[in-house]
C-alpha cells in the first residue's frame, strides 16, 4: 500500500521543493548572477513538481492494486484515453501534460544561455527531459499502487512541452542576456 497521497501532500511537497530550490538559487546567485541562478533553481524546482504531480497518487493513498489488475504494459494508443478533464483543471489532460513541460524547457534554455557551450547543452538538456518523461512512465507502470497509469501519449506530450518552452526560452534569453556575467 502507498501510505501518502492526495492534492495536500502533493501541495505540501511543492512548497518544500521550492524552499530547498530558493536556497539552492541563493547560494548559486553570487558565482553564477542572479538570471542563471534564478533559471537553474526553477528548473530543479519545475522538476521537483512535475515528480510530486506525476508521482503521489492524486486521491489519497488508493490502496492495494490486485496483480490481476495491474496493467503489465504502457498503453501505445497515441492519442489514446486520456480522459477530457483532469482532477484539478478543467480542459484537457494532454494541453496539461504539455504545459507541465513547457516551464522546464524555457528554464533549461536561460540557465544554458550563459556559456558558449549553449549550443549543446540545450539540445543534450532536452534529450535529458524527454528522459525524464519517459521514467516518470516507467516509474508509473511498475508502481502500479499510485494509481496512474503508463502512456506514451504523456510523453509525446512532455517532450512538445518541453521543446515549445525552449523557444521561449529563446525569446527570454535574449530579453534576459543571462551571459553578461559569463563563467570563467
């Protein structure tokens, strides 16, 4: 049985992630600027949330899932059932699964913006968040208890996130000019 769960403990795990991500961005502040600094504790705290929403079952501790009726497979349907509404949102769950992404691209984008090696560690930082997504989905499909479930369509998703967010944060960079104060 999965002993926590529901909108309060997920609540509860975001202010914590971002306390400890604040600290993080005030102690990178002085070595890296504020910009860089602000836009790496983002995007640490961005996928501290997007764990705590993907990861804690959204109605509370649910119980005990029966083997007989764990799914053994991610659901490859593209496009697939995902239901029109979502617990919290109105609209639809994949313009969500979207969005959830789009802050962590942008984010990934300024805090690269500072070195040369942008150029790289951009798209390596995106690899690194389709990644993400597809663990969340593995993670979902073996932890059959947290009552989510695997599908593909999520990481289509994300990944769309993730990439519409690194074009704005293209447009942020430029605004923002994280590399005047660049790193030695």
């Amino acid at each position: 049985m999965f002993p926590v769960g529901g909108v309060g403990v997920m609540l509860l795990l975001v202010v914590a992630s971002g306390a400890v991500c604040l600290l993080l961005t005030l102690g990178l502040r002085r070595r890296l600027g504020a910009t860089t600094a602000m836009a790496i504790g983002g995007l640490v705290w961005s996928l501290a949330v997007i764990a705590s929403i993907t990861l804690i079952p959204a109605d509370g501790a649910p119980g005990i899932v029966p083997a007989e009726g764990r799914l053994t497979t991610c659901s490859w349907d593209i496009g697939g059932p995902a239901p029109e509404g979502f617990w919290i949102f109105g609209g639809g769950q994949r313009l969500l699964n979207t969005a959830v992404f789009v802050p962590p691209g942008a984010l990934l984008v300024v805090a690269a913006a500072r070195w040369r090696a942008a150029w790289v560690l951009v798209p390596v930082g995106l690899a690194l968040l389709a990644g993400y997504s597809v663990l969340i989905e593995a993670t979902q499909l073996e932890l059959a208890r947290i009552d989510r479930a695997c599908d593909v369509t999520d990481v289509i998703d994300n990944v769309t996130g993730a990439i519409l967010g690194a074009a704005a944060g293209l447009v942020l960079a430029v605004l923002l000019r994280p590399w005047r104060r660049r790193a030695r």
